[in-house]
C-alpha cells in the first residue's frame, strides 16, 4: 500500500518568512495530490491540489510542486502570517482506485509575530 | 450550511457500549468516506460508499464496526462494545465522484470510550 511520509514534523517561522514542507510518497499510481490545513479542533480544509500532469500550481500566497519521478510535492507558503499557524497534512490519492485519502503525520506550523 | 455535516458532535460512552453517528454529504455527491483521527494524528480511511455500494474497508474496520448508506443520501457509522482504543474523532468526507477529487470534510464526531 501507499507509504507517505511528511517532513518535517513542526515548523517554527518568523511572520513574513517562507515555509516549505515535504511530501514523499511511494505508489507511482498517485495521481492527485491535495494538501489540507487543520486548526485546533476544527475538519481538514483543502487549501491546494495538483493533479498528475502539472508540475506547479499557485493561489496567492500558497503553492504546491510536483516531481512525479522523485514522488514527491512540496507545499511552499510566502509571506507567512500568524494565522497560518496550524497543522498542514499532505494526502495523495490513487482516484481511480477509490480514492481514499491516504495522509501523512502532518507538520506543525508555528509562524511568530 | 450546505456543508458535510455530522451528528453528534461528541459523544461519551461507557466501554461495552454501542453507538452510533450520521453523516450527511452535500447534496449529490455520490462518495463518501469515513476516517478516523487520533490526537497527533492523520487521518486514517476506514471505508468507502460510492452510491449505497461500500466499496472499501480498511483494516482498521473490525467486525465491532459497520457502516451503512441505505439510499446513496446520508451514513451512518456504528461501532458495538466499544473498547477505550476506539476513542478518536471520526471524520467523514464526501465528493462528487465524477472528475474532480477533491474531499470535503464534515466537523467530525469526537468519541470518548470511558
């Protein structure tokens, strides 16, 4: 089965810095990737996705590549703001095989003012 | 709200105890899914519908768990003699199943298993 690993594990920024985490995951037939952002005590919020035949995608401040070769994606934040601060999960998904969410441990971002 | 939504929101149980939750889908997606959260946590896939068809079962979905989806609308998830493991938040998520992915989740039913 699909074996996905995040990293890393907490993030701390200073508010206005970048963030970047990983995603590396090992089934090749992935073909979507979503990341989701979730605050204390609330549901998984999609904030971006790619899907197999893009490399890049960009909304505002926030961002996600992919490297099919390398299996792996990144989602990239810029000009991080202090509501930012949550925990991001990545969660390839084989579509064509059900399309169950597979995520990982999850990043805690802390951005400080 | 056209929102996913879950009911209850928490639920305390005695362990040995039944219980049950719904999930309602936004209107016309046709999949739905349920996982289950422990704190520190992903979420883990339990099952999936594609219409009133489960289709999926994770291992972690013992025989003290079913899940239902009658008529292709809402679910409902039940776990018998509950244990204290099976204390978690149990997410549910729908799309629309067609060409686009993307899974929306409902707030989640928070279990405590005492």
């Amino acid at each position: 089965g699909e074996n996905v690993e995040q990293h890393p594990s907490t993030l701390s920024v200073q508010e206005g810095d970048s963030a970047v985490i990983k995603c590396t995951y090992s089934d090749s037939a992935s073909n979507y990737f979503p990341w989701y952002k979730q605050e204390l005590g609330k549901r998984p919020q999609l904030i971006i996705d790619i899907r197999s035949n893009v490399g890049e995608k960009k909304d505002q401040r926030i961002a996600v590549t992919l490297n099919k070769t390398a299996k792996h994606f990144s989602l990239h934040i810029t000009e991080t703001q202090p509501e930012d601060s949550a925990v991001y999960f990545c969660a390839p998904q084989i579509y064509n095989q059900g399309g169950k969410l597979i995520f990982g441990q999850g990043t805690e971002l802390s951005v400080k003012p | 709200d056209t929102g996913v939504s879950q009911n209850p929101r928490h639920k305390i149980t005695k362990r040995g105890q039944n219980v049950t939750f719904r999930c309602d889908p936004i209107s016309e997606h046709n999949r739905l899914y349920w996982y289950r959260q422990t704190l520190g946590q992903g979420p883990e896939f339990l099952t999936y519908f594609q219409n009133e068809a489960q289709l999926e079962k994770s291992r972690l979905l013992s025989d003290r768990f079913s899940a239902e989806r009658p008529k292709g609308s809402f679910s409902t998830l039940e776990i018998q003699r509950t244990e204290q493991g099976d204390s978690a938040m149990y997410l549910c998520a729908s799309s629309p199943g067609t060409s686009r992915e993307t899974q929306y989740f409902g707030p989640g039913t928070r279990l405590l298993v005492l």
